[in-house]
C-alpha cells in the first residue's frame, strides 16, 4: 500500500476508533456520575470532531496542485490542527464549569469499579492507536496525523491520572477529590491545546527544517554539486509531507547551459532520493555573483 492510501486509511479509521472510545467513556461516567471521568468523556468528543477533521484535511492535501493553488494544497493539513486546538481548548472550559459545581457540591461515585474497569479498556484502545498514528505520523510527514496521534496520547496520560485519583477518592472517601482531578485534567488540557496550536501556526507561518535537516540538505547539495563554484542563500520551509528546497548555484559564466542544467538535475534527483516529497528550485547564477573569494574550496556554502 502506498504512503497517501495507508495516511488516509488510518485518518478513516481513526473516525470509528474515536466514537467507540466516546461510547465506553460516557458509559464509565454514566455509570459512576464522576466529574472527572465526565472530563474524560467531554475530551472524547473533541477526539471525534478532531478525527473528522484531520480525515478531511489529509484528503485535501493529497489534491494535486490547481491553477489557484500552484503549490498543492500541503498546507491543508495545518488548518485541521489549530482546528483540534481550539476544541481542546473549548472542551478545557466545560471540564472547568462542571467541575466548579461540583466542588460546591462533592458526592461519591456510584459502580466506581465497574465504571473505572470500562475507562481502562478505553484507555487501552486509545494508548494503541495513539502510537501507530503518532509513528506513521512522524514516518511519513503528516501534521494532522502527528497532531491526532498526540493529542489522543494526551488523553491516555489524563486517563491514567483521573483512574489513579480516582482510585484514591474511593478508598478514603474524599469526594472532593473527584472535581479536583477534573480541574487537573482541564489544565492539562489547555496546554496540549496550546502546543498543537502553536505547531501548526509555525507551519502556517513557512517555518523552515530544524538544524539536523537543514544541515543534511547542505552536505547533499555538497556531495552531489561536482562542477559548480559555489553554493549560497539556502533556504527551506515545510508545508505539511512537502520540504520546499531553494538556494542559488554559481557555476564558471563560460559553462553552457546544458552543462549547468546536469548539475542541477543531479542535485535535485539526491534530495528528492533523500528528502521525501522535497520540492527544490535552484537559481542559477554566474561566477561573478559568487560571495566567497576567488581560489575558495570547491562548492562551499556563503
């Protein structure tokens, strides 16, 4: 299976995956009626929308670029992100309103066990695809996959938390602590919104590759620049699975045009073997716009 069917398969699946673990978490506070496993389950909501969300994202990224869109749609895939980042941040002031009743009114669980018993399964189910989103995510350069994957791993750790806290509020019989864990688990949730809002709003921004990448890319462009003087104004962004590649080659001014268009195809063909989905555009420039003296090292960076 290719990379663009197995991201937007997973992105499909992650739809049903989400309802069933909304279906256990409301069951677990239905059953119960704790605050902080009603945290849980309003945080499950926000996983579906999410879901659907980064679905419909990753199908508009894959569309091929457009007479309005010349550089493909990558970008799409960002918007589904801060989309998920607000909800996070929405579903973090409901938990904050319920639980401020409840602390004026704290009451034991009822089934606690039974109830907390179903919150682990659902836990579990989240833990798994969590890690396979996550991993595909990162493997294959898909934000709102990466972003999905994160955030349901958020909700695993708060799940853990709520179950741990929980167990506590049964076996002293601290009512109180139930609403606290739910203020707890919102907090917790804030920040994650932020983190997957401030990513995306990096990409949106054309931030460019980390410093490992961005050094890779100049020890390729190195290797395979044979016949250039020198390589200079570097620069990269990422749009989503696109790394967009541009910098300026200057080659000797009596070397023909066929010659210097070699040398670039060389180029290009290793960083698109090394650099997934790389997009390069290389200006071509005569050896008088050279930046470094005459006599320098074959091909270095100014």
């Amino acid at each position: 299976m290719d990379t663009k069917k197995k991201i937007q398969r997973l992105a499909a699946w992650s739809i049903p995956v989400a309802f069933a673990v909304l279906a256990l978490k409301y069951l677990a506070y239905h059953l119960t009626g704790s605050v902080a496993l009603y945290s849980d389950a309003l945080e499950s909501i926000v996983n579906v929308i999410a879901a659907v969300a980064a679905w419909w994202a990753i199908r508009v990224s894959y569309m091929p670029a457009d007479r309005n869109h010349p550089y493909g749609h990558h970008k799409a895939e960002y918007f589904s992100a801060v989309i998920e980042g607000v909800l996070i941040i929405v579903a973090a002031l409901l938990i904050f309103n319920e639980a401020w009743h409840a602390l004026r009114a704290p009451r034991l669980m009822e089934e606690p066990w039974l109830g907390l018993g179903i919150n682990i399964a659902a836990g579990a189910l989240n833990a798994i695809w969590a890690t396979i989103l996550i991993r595909v995510g990162r493997r294959d350069k898909s934000p709102a996959l990466t972003a999905d994957g994160k955030h349901i791993m958020t909700d695993v750790v708060t799940s853990a938390g709520v179950l741990v806290g929980l167990v506590a509020s049964i076996v002293t019989g601290w009512a109180i602590l139930d609403p606290l864990l739910a203020i707890i688990v919102a907090l917790n949730i804030l920040w994650q919104g932020w983190q997957v809002i401030n990513s995306s709003v990096q990409g949106l921004m054309d931030v460019g590759t980390d410093i490992d990448e961005t050094m890779n890319i100049r020890d390729i462009i190195s290797t395979n620049a044979e016949g250039a003087i020198e390589v200079h104004d570097l620069k990269t962004r990422v749009a989503g699975r696109a790394t967009f590649i541009e910098f300026h080659l200057v080659v000797a001014a009596e070397m023909s045009v066929g010659n210097a268009h070699i040398i670039c195809d060389r180029i290009e063909d290793a960083l698109r073997d090394q650099i997934d989905n790389a997009v390069v555009v290389i200006h071509v420039e005569p050896e008088d716009e050279a930046k470094l003296p005459p006599g320098t090292c074959a091909v270095p960076f100014a």
